[in-house]
C-alpha cells in the first residue's frame, strides 16, 4: 500500500495551491502523459526516506517506503506505465490494485505541488 | 594551554577528510570509526557530512536536523528575496544554503540557523517594510545604535512557523579594519540562482570568494572553528581559472583584502597542497602568526590556542601597517560598544 504524502507542516497563510496544479489529476490524463518533479520541490534524501518542501507554499512531506521509490523513479520525466513497470521489476508479487494506488498516489503529489506534468 | 594528542589527532583527521573532499589527499581510511573527539571537531567545523554515511549510522540524525533548519531557510529566501524585487529593493542573499548548494550541489550540506539578506543602507528602511509585512520582528536586543551602525546588521525573529530568523546587513566589511566598498559592490555584482521555480540574487564568484576570506579571519578573530569557511574556499579556489585568480587579487587590493584574501589563499594551499607550502609574501606575517601545529588547530580548534594568536591576526591581517594601529582601536572601541549597549548606555 502507498501511503499518501504526510505533509509535516502547513500553515494558514501558505495553502494556497498552483493554479496550474488544479487543471486535471493525473488519472485523467490520456497514457503516456510525461510527470516529472516540480521545481518548486527541493528534497533531501535520507537513509529510509525523502523529505520535500514545497518553496511556493512553505509546506513539508515526507515519503518512505514504496512513496520514497517512486520519487527516485520520478527524477526522471516518467509515465505512469513507466513507473509501475519500474516498480513491478524490483517486487515479486503486483497487487491487482498497483495501477489505481500508484495513480491515487501521483495525483496527491501533483495536488501538493511536488509533481508537474510536462 | 597546550593541546592534547587527542585533539591533535582529531584536527589531523579533519585535515585528513577535507583533503580527501577536495580530491588532494591521501584517501582517508573509510573504514575507520570516527573517534568521539574527531566527531566533536567534525561538528564544531560543520564538516559532518565529509563522514562516510557507512562509518556512522547517526549521520543520518545529523542530516535530519539540518533539514529542519535548511528548508525553512530556503523557504524565506524565496519568499523574501520575491517581495523584495517587487519593491524594487536591491539584496543578496550571503552565507546561505543557496552557498552550499553552488558549492557542495546540496543545500542541505551543512545547517543555516538563519537568513542572512544584504541591501544598502539606503534601502534599510524599505527592506524593514518588507519585513515587517512578512511578519518579522526586530529583535529587541539589535535596535541599539551599536547593531545598526558598528556591526552593520540586525536581526528579525518571525511571527510565523514556517519562517527563520532574518539577519538584515547593511554593511559587509573586515572584521578588523575597513573594506571600502565591498558592500557596494557585492550588491553591484550580484548575479542571480536558480530557487524552487524562481531566482533570487547571490554574489559573483570573486565576491564569493572575498567574503569567503572575511569570514575565515573572522572566525579567527572570534574563536570559532573555520573549517567550514576554509572548505568553502578550497572548492571555490578549484574552480577559478588563473585569470579570475588574478583579478581577485587586484579586486582584493582595492579594496583593502589584499593580505586577509592572500592569508586565505594560502590557508587553502596549504590544505589542498601541503607538500608544496606556500608562497605569498603578502600573507607571510599572517602565516608566522599561525606557524607550525598551531596553524590547524587554531581554524579548527581555535578554543584551545591562547589569546596572542588574535593580537597577531588583527596586526598581520591590515594591508597597510598604518592601519594595524587603527584596527587594534577598532576592535578595541566595538568591545567597549558593545558593553556600553549591554549596559543600557545607547
């Protein structure tokens, strides 16, 4: 299961949110729509996990396990079939829900600010 | 005070491991545990992250704790650096992450406890609107005479989480004399980096390189590790060509640096190239000052060398010898400032 992104701080003031962001969710996208991480998300890497701050909005995440390897995946501009493949090639069993889950996921970084399509 | 053999193989091991960074030394034994006192040196210079992430599990925790600060940090810069161009307040961003990130490639090398922003003193009012409006307070103990006129800076605490502490300069100069014009002219020469989606102002290069050298002597002067300066000038003195290195040097002249960036030129030599030592006559008295052991463990332990070493730095630091003088009473004067504040006078 991947967890949405834990946001580790926000504040009244800064939740604002891109307008560019609000245009669609990644699960309306036709396939093949290229992701990539946004500018505005500095990250550091950490033993068991990310952290990300959002500079346009001040807000902190933290991503771990399957979260913290589809940021890895996300370095790259990348589709979602891309980054469920890449997933796929280092487990040995796929959930029936993998597509869903990793879109529902994506979406919430995309809402967040920390993913663009390009 | 003498130094223990502990402490010297400590400083020895930092040496060891920032020569190894800068791609001159001996590879230092990865597979050697950190001794505790290596650490503390490590940590006190800022220079953790040179450490093997293997060799010590709790770098991680370091690493943490820098983030913490660093990101808040690289948030106000970005908000702050935007309202200050929409006021048309010209600034530069010094000391920050956005260093590290130019230097290291990661903002989060080593921890920034607060924003340092410099405008003219002629914009200082309107960047204090700036700030005000963001939510900053000055800080009761930095609206004295002495904070905004001797030390040329004063600091801003945030009312809002999400914000760190602003320190607003309005001079950057020689810890024990005068640098005509360098604030001037670091604003003058500023050039802008990328942040998040937008840009915000640092210095060039060869300012860079100046302050760099400022604040190795004001560590000195202070009593403070200056590992982390002097690192920070190794890297940036590997990527200058020799023309740029020359006209640092006439830069540095003009400005009265010439023996405080000599001085750090040499310091830089000496740690990138040891067996050829250095040879600047410009930084020698400088370099007498600091001869021998005491030289390493006066930047990366300075608490453990005796007072002379600040008597001989401010006298050996001045470019013209009229101006030691002027310096020993300039320091003389900001501590009697700075007790006179203390006590209420001003």
């Amino acid at each position: 299961m991947i967890p949405s992104p834990q946001p580790g701080q926000q504040d009244g003031q800064n939740q604002s949110r891109d307008p560019s962001n609000d245009e669609y969710t990644v699960s309306q996208n036709p396939p093949g729509i290229r992701l990539a991480r946004s500018p505005a998300a500095m990250h550091s890497c950490f033993r068991h996990g990310v952290s990300i701050v959002n500079l346009s909005t001040g807000t902190y995440f933290r991503l771990e396990a399957m979260g913290f390897e589809i940021w890895k995946i996300l370095a790259q501009p990348t589709t979602i079939e891309e980054i469920r493949a890449d997933l796929s090639a280092n487990c040995t069993t796929e959930p029936d829900n993998a597509h869903t889950t990793i879109v529902a996921f994506v979406d919430s970084l995309k809402q967040a600010g920390l993913v663009v399509a390009i | 005070m003498t130094p223990s053999d502990t402490l010297r193989e400590a400083v020895a091991r930092a040496v060891l491991l920032m020569r190894d960074y800068a791609g001159r030394g001996v590879q230092a034994d990865r597979g050697d545990t950190v001794t505790p006192a290596a650490w503390r040196v490590l940590e006190d210079n800022r220079l953790l992250n040179l450490c093997d992430p293997a060799d010590r599990t709790d770098i991680d925790r370091h690493r943490e704790a820098i983030w913490s600060m660093n990101a808040p940090a690289l948030y106000t810069i970005a908000q702050l650096s935007r309202r200050l161009a929409a006021d048309e307040i010209p600034h530069v961003f010094i000391k920050s992450p956005l260093l590290t990130h130019a230097l290291h490639g990661d903002p989060f090398f080593r921890m920034s406890t607060d924003v340092d922003v410099l405008v003219s003193a002629a914009d200082r009012t309107r960047a204090l609107r700036v700030l005000d409006a963001l939510g900053f307070q000055l800080s009761a103990a930095c609206r004295t005479l002495f904070w905004r006129t001797f030390m040329g800076e004063q600091h801003l605490d945030p009312t809002r989480p999400d914000f760190l502490t602003v320190d607003l300069h309005t001079m950057a100069r020689h810890p024990a004399g005068y640098a005509p014009g360098l604030t001037r002219s670091i604003l003058a020469g500023r050039m802008m980096t990328a942040l998040g989606d937008g840009h915000v102002p640092v210095p060039n290069p060869s300012d860079a390189f100046l302050l760099g050298a400022v604040y190795l002597l004001k560590s000195l002067l202070k009593y403070e590790p200056a590992g982390s300066h002097l690192l920070d000038l190794a890297v940036m003195h590997g990527r200058l060509d020799p023309e740029r290195q020359q006209s640092i040097t006439a830069l540095a002249a003009a400005r009265g640096l010439k023996r405080t960036t000599a001085f750090a030129r040499d310091a830089v030599r000496m740690l990138l190239e040891p067996e050829i030592g250095t040879a600047s006559r410009d930084a020698a008295p400088l370099r007498r000052a600091l001869s021998g052991d005491e030289f390493w463990i006066r930047f990366l332990a300075p608490s453990e060398c005796g007072p002379l070493g600040r008597v001989r730095c401010i006298a050996a630091s001045c470019d013209r010898p009229s101006d030691t003088l002027k310096a020993v009473g300039w320091d003389t004067g900001r501590w009697l400032a700075r007790h006179a504040a203390d006590a209420g006078l001003f």
